[in-house]
C-alpha cells in the first residue's frame, strides 16, 4: 500500500474543507473508531516483527500528518469564524450601551465652560494654581493682615505640622501650608509669572471650614484680574455687565455696586444684581433675574465681590503700583450655576446622586458657545 499517496489524498481533502462540520465529518473518517487510519494501526498487531519494523513508522507518520492536518484546518476555521463573527457583531464603544444610565457633564463643568467661553471672547486667558498652597501667596501677598479673620481657623483648613516659624510670612512659598481658601492667589503667581498688561480669569476649586444648604467645605470659585494702564471702576463695571449679560442671556440685567471692604482692592464694591418676584403655578413667588431691583416688586441680589486692585497687592505682583492699575472681581460657580439652572441646595452638587445629575446635568453635546449661546439645554429643559 503506498502510504504517501494515501497521506495526499487525505491532506488535501482536509485542506478543502471549508465548514467545521464538514471537518469534523473527515476527522471522524480518517480517525475515528472505524476510520481509515484507526483501522491501518489495528492492522499492526497482525504483522511480523520485520514487517512492523518497515511498516510501522510510515502508518504512525500518516496518523501524525493527518491529526496535525485536522488540528491545523479547525484552528483557521474557527479563526474565520470568530473574524466574521465579529464584524458581524461589532460594537461602536463611543455610543451608549442600549438600556444603561448614560452620563451627564456636570453642572459646575457646564458653567466654567460657559465662563471661558465667555471670557475668552473678551481677551481673557485661563490661569491655574496649586490647592495646596503657602500662606505668603494665599494671605499675605493679598494685603490680608495676621489679624485678619479669613486666617482663623475656623475658617482655613491648614496642614497640621506646617509651622509659620519654617520661614514666616516675609515672602513667596513660605509660611504655613493650608488648602487654598480662594483662587485669589492666582492673581499674584500671574503677576509674578508673565508682568504686565494682564488679563486672566482663575476658575478652581477652593475650601473653607463650612457646611450648610448654601455653603460646603469644598466649592468652585472663578476671579477675573485686569491689569494695564489706566483702570478705572467703569471698566470693572462693564465688565461685569458684559459677562453677566451673555452667562443669563438676558439683555435686561442690571447692576448696583456698593461700596464695601476687601483687603486685596481699594476701592471695593459688592455687585448687586436686579430680579422681579414672579408668582409660580404653585402660588409661590420666585426671583427672575432681571430689571431695575428699585422697580415696584423688584428688588436686589447680592451676587459678587470685585473692586480696584489694592496697591500693596500689584507691588506683592512684582509691579509698579503708580505705572500700573487693576481691577479684580470674584464669583461662587456653583452659585451662578444654582442662580442660572434653578438648583436650591449646594450640597446636592457634591453627592453623587445619579438621580440629581440626571435631572440637572447636561448632554455631552452641549458645548458652550456665543454663536450658538452659551446656556444650552439641560437634560431636564432648563434654560
């Protein structure tokens, strides 16, 4: 029997085989129990010694061939398979899974894309600093005195074993550690950083020792700082007007500055804005912002604090106070975010409740812009 012949043949049958079935079908001729090659290694036991000798080798070559043949095809079947199974079944992973909670952004992320948006339309760049910061850049840069009670603690979260005996308050990067209580410091490593003129918004995370519906331990601050020659209160109050009348999408807003005390401006200003008392379906009177707040059923919110860069602040910038002048002006987003989108308790911002963030948050399409107006629609139709 010409044994190699035989070997072709069923090599070359398996290598046509083009289903796994079919496959199976040749294996189970060629191998199994009354397959072909099984019944050649039962045709041994019958042989001479001599006979096995010659015989042998070639019989166990064929079954080695053809079990190596069988393994082989079913590996590149089964690889087909799987390749046409799987761009049959492919999955776009950027597209939400049928059925499955999709996320929101955030509306503190909304809001300080609207602000740069906003800001950046006015020349304005986006400047950051460490959380984590020194009492020199957090306090004493900004003309706030040892006295002074934002230094309590009751009010500052500082880092235990940071003594101000490491190097006192006399100059940058020493003096206590704490957890920065506005992103005020901001305003000075700019100044240090790139000189002047300068025009910068600082959005960020800031903590304070405080808990209540409208206060949290850890909640979002932006400031605004101009620097050049020649600032004066009317361009702070355009400013602000600008800003405030694009971030609400309304034309009617209206401001009041009054005068009042921050260590870092002089002078300084609490900024007010107008809203009307409108009766809700609920019978219930709500503020909408908008209107002179000296109007009958109108009235005044505080909203803001800003005012003319003090003195001691711009020469603690590295720059002369009698070349160049300033103004400066900071803001809660979470509260311009609970004032635009009609959200009454600061804490619900920080829980994580997927129930709130789906109310309130925003698609991801959503994208900020003045073309196309900066307030988009929220997942729950606010506008």
């Amino acid at each position: 029997m010409d044994y190699a012949a035989t070997g072709e043949q069923a090599l070359a049958r398996i290598a046509q085989a083009s289903e796994l079935d079919a496959l199976e079908q040749l294996r189970v001729e060629f191998m199994g129990k009354q397959g072909s090659v099984s019944g050649l290694l039962k045709t041994l036991g019958a042989m001479s010694a001599d006979e096995r000798l010659s015989v042998g080798p070639q019989i166990h070559a064929l079954r080695e061939s053809v079990s190596a043949a069988l393994a082989a095809r079913k590996a590149a079947l089964e690889d087909a398979e799987l390749s046409e199974q799987l761009a049959r079944e492919r999955v776009d992973l950027t597209l939400p899974a049928p059925g499955a909670p999709r996320g929101s952004i955030h509306p503190v992320s909304q809001v300080m894309d609207e602000l740069a948006e906003i800001f950046a339309d006015l020349g304005f760049a986006v400047a950051t600093g460490p959380e984590i910061e020194d009492d020199w850049h957090n306090f004493t840069a900004l003309n706030i005195p040892e006295s002074h009670p934002a230094r309590a603690m009751h009010d500052t979260f500082y880092f235990p074993g940071s003594d101000a005996a490491q190097g006192g308050t006399t100059g940058p990067n020493s003096g206590r550690m704490l957890l920065r209580t506005h992103t005020s410091p901001v305003q000075i490593r700019s100044m240090l950083a790139h000189g002047a003129p300068l025009r910068i918004i600082a959005p960020g995370r800031v903590y304070r020792s405080d808990s209540d519906a409208t206060h949290t331990p850890m909640f979002h601050q932006v400031e605004g700082l101009v620097i050049d020659r020649g600032i004066h209160l009317g361009h702070l109050k355009w400013t602000l007007e600008t800003f405030l009348k694009a971030f609400f999408e309304r034309e009617d807003i209206v401001l009041r500055l009054r005068p009042s005390y921050f260590p870092f401006t002089e002078p300084s200003v609490e900024v007010d804005i107008g809203f009307e008392l409108v009766g809700g379906a609920d019978g219930k009177e709500r503020r909408v912002l908008g209107g002179n707040g000296d109007a009958p059923g109108h009235g005044w919110m505080e909203l803001l604090g800003s005012g003319m860069v003090n003195r001691k602040v711009i020469e603690a910038g590295g720059l002369d106070p009698d070349e160049w002048q300033g103004f400066a002006f900071g803001v809660g987003v979470d509260r311009l975010a609970m004032l635009k989108y009609g959200m009454d308790d600061l804490r619900a911002f920080f829980d994580g409740d997927v129930r709130w963030l789906q109310h309130y948050g925003f698609s991801p399409f959503d994208v900020p812009t003045l073309s196309a107006g900066v307030g988009a629609q929220s997942s729950r139709g606010a506008a």
